[in-house]
C-alpha cells in the first residue's frame, strides 16, 4: 500500500506470544489482536494492558501460526466496498456499505446499511478512487472487498482489510443492489470482459456500470446467546451471531423497523419491549444493544448523551429518534380517530399494523381494516439495480408505503412459497433446501412462482430462483397485503419450516387459500393441548400429560407423576424454552420462560420418560393416506434434541414388530389430521412401548437428510401431492443399499 501511498493502519506480525507482547509495546496500548488467516474474528479482541493481551494471544496462537497487532481505531466509522475488475483493466464499484455501529465491532455483528448514508460526497468518492486504486494495484481480476477506517472528525482513513475473494459481505451487497457478485466474478476469472456480460437482473443493460439504489437496505445480525449458560452477551470483534436479515424501505426509519421485525418476530418494530437503558451496556455493546438504544430515546436521553457513549453517528440517531417520536404522537389517539395523515406517516416510518395498535390500544385486525378503508395500502417496488432510469424486467420485489404506484401489474395465477426466515439455532440451511426444492418441483409442473423471505444468505432469495421474489417479512400483514395484490392460485406454508406454520390461522381466518394441510390441521397439531387431546382420542399412546391452567396444578400434577417433567410451549422451533423440571424450583422457571414464549398458546406438562430410545419420522401423506415415509433412530437417549442428537437412517437397532407400529401409528395420525403434504413425528421406545412426543404438519429439519440417504426427493412428493397430483405410495424405508449417518457440529 505504501508504493500507491495508501495508508493502513499500523500493524505488526507475531508468531509467538513475546513477539506480540513487543509489537504491541512499539504500536502503544490499546491494540486489536487478530488470528491470521481466520474467518469471522476468530480468536480476536481489544487489548488495553499486557494482561489483556497475554490472554488474547495466548487463544489466538490456538487457532493458527501468525497473529496481527493492530493500532486500535475503536470509535472511527467503518466502511465497506465491494469492487470488480477484468483481465482488461475494467474496474467498478459495485456497493458501498456503513456499519451503524463504530470500528471495533465485527463487521458480521454490526447493523450495515447500504448504501452508505453518513459520507458526505467527498469522502465517498475519496473511498471509491482509493478501492479501484488498489485493485489494479493488487491486478486482482474478480471481485475484492476493501474495507475502511473513516476518522468521524477528519477526512483521515486507514485500509483496514482487503481480501481478493468473496466475503461474508458479498451476498448481502449483491441482494443490496441486485448485482450477482459470485456470478460476474466467475465470468470475469474465465477471462470475459466486463463490458460483455448482460447484467441478469435488468436482462436490458451491461455488468459494466455501478448500481444505482432508490432505496435503502439495512442488514440485521441475529444472536442465539439466551441458548447458552454463562456466555458474555458482550459483542465485539469476534463473530457470535448465527445469521441475519437484509430489509428494503425507501426509508432508514422504514428498514431498521423492518429489519427488527424480521431478526425476532416477536418484536414490533424499534421498540424496547422490557429493556432498560443502561449506560454500562451503551457503551459496551451487547447482543440487545439496539433494544437498549430505543430504551434510553423512550427515557430521554439525548443524542449528544448517546453519540458519547455509543459513538453511533448522530444521523442514525436522529433517525431512530424519529420512530420514537411518531410513537408519543401515535399515543394521543388512543380515545379518538387516528387521522388518516398520521397513520400514513407511521406507514412510511415502517410501523406495522401491530406497532400502531399497540400504541392507540387496538387490535392488529382493527388497524388493518382502519387502513384499508382509508385506501392506505402498500406499494410493490422493484430492486432494478438502475433506480428506475433505465427499462427493467426484473422480478425481485419489495413492498413500501413510501410510493405512488405499483412497479408491475398482477396477472393471477402464481403459487406462493413461505420461506424459513432468519438462519437460527434450530432452523437453518434445512429448511431453505425444502422451499428451493419446491420451487423447483413447481417450475417444473409449470406453475409460476412467487417466493418471500428476507434472508439474504438463501438460494431462495437468488433472483432466478423463481418467478417473483419479495424480499420481506414472513409476518400476517406483509403475506397478506402480497396475497391480496397477487391473486395467486394459494400459499405453501409447510416449506419454510415453523415460522411459516405460525401464522397459518391468521391468514386462514382472513380467507387465504393455504394449499396442502389445512390451517385448521395445522393448529390440532402445533396447539400441544389438542394435539394431546386427539391422541387420546385415537387411542395412541403418550406420556401423562396435563395442560398448565396454574402453578399449583402443575405442581400436584408433577407430584404425582414424580419428577422429572417436560416443559413444552406450542408453536415453537427447535425446542425454544422446553426444558426438563426436577424439582418444584425448575417448575417454576421453566414455566415462567414457556409462557413468555408462547403467549398466545397453551403450555403442557407431561411426565419426562428417562433412558428411552428416540425415533424421528418424517413423511408424506395425502388426504391422510401416507405415500412416503423414513424412520430415523437417534444415537442418544431421548433428552437430546433432534438438532443436536446424532441420526441414522435407515434404523439399524429397530425390529420389524417395531417399525410395523411405528408405521401404523405415522398411518393413524396421518388420517386423524387429514395430511396433505409433509409432516413430522417424534416417538420414544422403552420396555417395547411405543408413545408420541410431538408432531409438526411442516418439513422438518432431517428432510434433505432422508431424501439424500435413500434416494427419494421428499420435497418433489411432497410439492406434488400439495398441488393436487396423483401420487403412488412408495417404498422407500429400507432406502438404497446405504446408511446415512447424521451428525450435528457444536
């Protein structure tokens, strides 16, 4: 960098822990510890003393040879481009990204919005000339990401990173602007000029021009650490999240508020729910720090108070601040009618129905029809890569209020598919895979497609994955207001896994055609109170069991069955707040964490069966007759989760007599159901008796693992039973002459 003179930021190698005890002592305290040739932050951290540092280093030197000391730069903005070049010297940028969150926080665990909003145009330009400098100074043909350290007070920089490949960045850039990064880079490695290839979004124009957004994209990441005992909440320059979202609203206002919707859809939108703030936790980040920010604007603190400790740059601020407001004005309607001006207003901020009947003390449904009878309905907008100035024919589509007319016309006549969301602990890549394969299974019927999901890590947000792409909430307002536009011919739900599944009765209510299981089925099955019910009712056997009505009850009932009990909320993925009770203090824990997390449904109590044999089954059923079917044994004792236990399929320690009742009751429960599509038990063995645990009418996550095993597509049975095709049962349990094994890695 210093022959283009180009500044980085001061730096010195280690390979041992003297030597970065001494780089660190010439750079001065405090100083940045990085693992070389590590992804995610690996075995990173700030050190402010020889302490801190002998701590860090010594972990680093565990993951790889080399460590970096770095001149910290805690506090400065950092910046992010992605650039491309060909072997003819052709070179863009093709997006430029700004952390929310300041230098020192792990890009994967910062809020990003792009494009940039806080340069002014010489410092964007600045950091342009310097990007394309560089890359053709490296002679890097493909695409480069660079990434900045912007001095808040100057116009003073370091280059803080470049790395000649695709990052963690480039899905969310090219889902930002609508430019394929990975497939133009391929392109241009093969030798291809730039010029040569047709942007694939717009089908109209050249690759070889920059992106121009008439919207703003705000990237959300998504932390599991409530799973976990003892771990620091803390976040810093070491990844700890495990997915994230991407939101686009012609707005900053309208994505955050999006954004924080769909990372937890328990959430309304900027909004703090039960947090406190807290001066300690604004200036140390942790996992719920945007949580605490809307606390301490709902407090008052103000933006000066919180640019000191959080050192997020006045612009976000004022913008989040904004929300906060139209809030207070939203709460002086709560007697009266709320005037038409205002509640478009908290539309085009990125309110949702639900946000702004909790402010004026309503119901969702009732702001709903407010609105709609007021003719305030959203707009579908294009992501076109050219901002409208140029002919598009693109399918990838989101919803704004912030619009005067569609970008498109409705024809009628689609099939909608839910996606799975934000990638989680319990439901990730799995559930993608299902929703891709149906779309593919429905091209290849001739159906035309639409797919919504906001996860900007899927294949099933890849543009030319189906027909239309709505990149937006899998909430009941935002599927809703895309079925009423489009007309489709229905909506799969059973594809993307539980949040889908979630709001199957509110759109049912709302005359929605749900294509496959009925809604109503769906419920029997979710609804753990009906679902325990209807096996009684069949006669099918399973643990004892009682719905929570109070803690007393619950106590006599575990007094009486003995301890150990299971805790298990309805309407939950991966186990969310099920928990086993040994004692009357557990009980009560437990039970507090199960209602928090399943309000708006029961909780039931059955007695936990010890050192019994688990058994997944995942299968295809229609009108209640199974055509498909695949029997999956857990390594570990019932206990372990589904997600976490190892499985095997097909079952080698199951014998026949066994496998018969376990297909008879898959066969009973089928018709007690009326299954159309996919659906999911959980059994477990013991003493030769067979009792149900759970069943969900969705994929489940051991899909892609028992269609691959034994060689039948599940999902390709499943799309076609779903779409009304006659479909011969098959005999696919004993599979191809494999095993499969499944492992989880923790």
């Amino acid at each position: 960098m210093a022959a283009i003179s180009e500044k980085v930021a001061p730096s010195q190698a280690a390979y041992c822990v003297e030597q970065a005890v001494l780089a660190a002592e010439n750079i001065g305290y405090p100083v940045l510890v990085r693992a070389a040739f590590a992804l995610g932050g690996l075995g990173s951290g700030f050190a402010d003393n020889k302490e801190q540092l002998l701590e860090i280093a010594t972990g680093a030197f565990s993951h790889t040879s080399q460590v970096l000391i770095d001149k910290s730069l805690k506090g400065w903005k950092e910046v992010e481009y992605e650039v491309v070049r060909d072997a003819y010297d052709n070179c863009i940028t093709v997006c430029n990204m700004e952390n929310i969150d300041p230098l020192g926080i792990h890009t994967g665990e910062s809020i990003v919005v792009a494009p940039s909003q806080t340069l002014t145009n010489i410092e964007y330009n600045m950091l342009r000339t310097t990007a394309i400098k560089v890359i053709r100074h490296l002679g890097i043909i493909g695409e480069c990401n660079i990434q900045y350290a912007l001095n808040p007070l100057s116009q003073e920089f370091f280059i803080i990173e470049v790395n000649a490949r695709l990052s963690r960045s480039s899905a969310l850039a090219s889902k930002a602007t609508g430019y394929p990064l990975a497939y133009v880079a391929a392109k241009l490695s093969l030798g291809i000029p730039l010029p040569q290839l047709r942007n694939t979004v717009t089908n109209e124009t050249t690759a070889c021009f920059e992106p121009s957004l008439d919207y703003c994209v705000v990237k959300i990441p998504r932390w599991d650490l409530n799973k976990f005992n003892r771990v620091s909440t803390k976040i810093g320059s070491s990844m700890k999240s495990v997915g994230e979202v991407m939101a686009v609203g012609r707005k900053f206002e309208e994505a955050l508020q999006k954004a924080l919707r769909m990372v937890n859809e328990n959430a309304s939108g900027f909004d703090p729910g039960d947090v406190k703030p807290s001066e300690e936790l604004l200036s140390m980040p942790t996992d719920k720090r945007i949580y605490i920010l809307a606390a301490a604007l709902y407090a008052g603190y103000s933006i000066d108070r919180l640019y000191t400790l959080t050192k997020i740059d006045p612009w976000f601020l004022h913008k989040m601040k904004n929300i906060v407001d139209l809030n207070g004005r939203l709460k002086v309607f709560q007697e009266k009618e709320l005037p038409k001006d205002l509640l478009l207003e908290a539309k085009q901020l990125g309110f949702c129905d639900r946000q702004i009947a909790k402010a004026i003390m309503s119901t969702e449904l009732a702001v709903r029809t407010m609105r709609q009878t007021m003719g305030i309905r959203p707009y579908v907008k294009q992501i076109d890569t050219v901002a409208a100035e140029w002919p598009a024919s693109t399918n990838y589509l989101y919803l704004t209020y912030n619009g005067s007319a569609h970008d498109l016309e409705f024809s009628g006549g689609y099939v909608m598919v839910i996606g799975s969301g934000v990638y989680r602990i319990g439901s990730s890549v799995e559930f993608d895979w299902c929703a891709v394969g149906c779309i593919t299974e429905l091209r290849k019927m001739g159906y035309q497609t639409i797919m919504v999901n906001f996860n900007p890590e899927t294949v099933s947000t890849d543009y030319d994955m189906c027909d239309r792409l709505y990149f937006d909430e899998i909430s009941f307002e935002i599927v809703m207001d895309i079925y009423e536009a489009e007309n489709p011919e229905g909506v799969i739900l059973s594809m993307g896994g539980q949040l889908p599944n979630n709001i199957a009765m509110a759109l049912h209510r709302q005359q929605c055609v749900v294509l496959g299981s009925s809604p109503e089925s769906v419920d029997n099955a979710e609804n753990r109170f009906k679902f325990s019910r209807m096996l009684d009712n069949v006669n099918i056997s399973q643990p004892q069991w009682k719905e929570l009505t109070n803690l007393t009850e619950a106590k006599e009932f575990c007094d009486r069955v003995s301890y150990p009990c299971l805790i298990r909320p309805s309407y939950v993925l991966s186990g969310a707040a099920m928990a086993v009770a040994h004692t009357d203090f557990d009980l009560e824990m437990f039970l507090n964490n199960a209602v928090a997390v399943s309000k708006e449904h029961p909780v039931v109590i059955s007695k936990f069966i010890q050192e019994a044999k688990e058994i997944d089954v995942d299968a295809v059923a229609c009108n209640g007759k199974v055509v498909a079917v695949a029997i999956s044994e857990h390594v570990e004792n019932a206990g372990v989760h589904s997600g976490d236990a190892s499985l095997v399929t097909p079952p080698q320690d199951l014998n026949q007599e066994t496998i018969e009742k376990i297909l008879s009751i898959v066969n009973a429960i089928g018709i007690a159901l009326e299954v159309t599509g996919p659906y999911n038990l959980q059994l477990i063995a013991k003493d030769n008796q067979l009792k149900v645990i759970e069943c969900n009418l969705r994929v489940s996550r051991s899909f892609p693992f028992v269609s691959k095993t034994l060689g039948y597509d599940f999902i390709a049975i499943a799309t076609r039973v779903i779409m009304g095709e006659a479909v011969e049962p098959i005999k696919c349990l004993a599979g191809c002459g494999k095993v499969g094994v499944k492992v989880s890695i923790t």
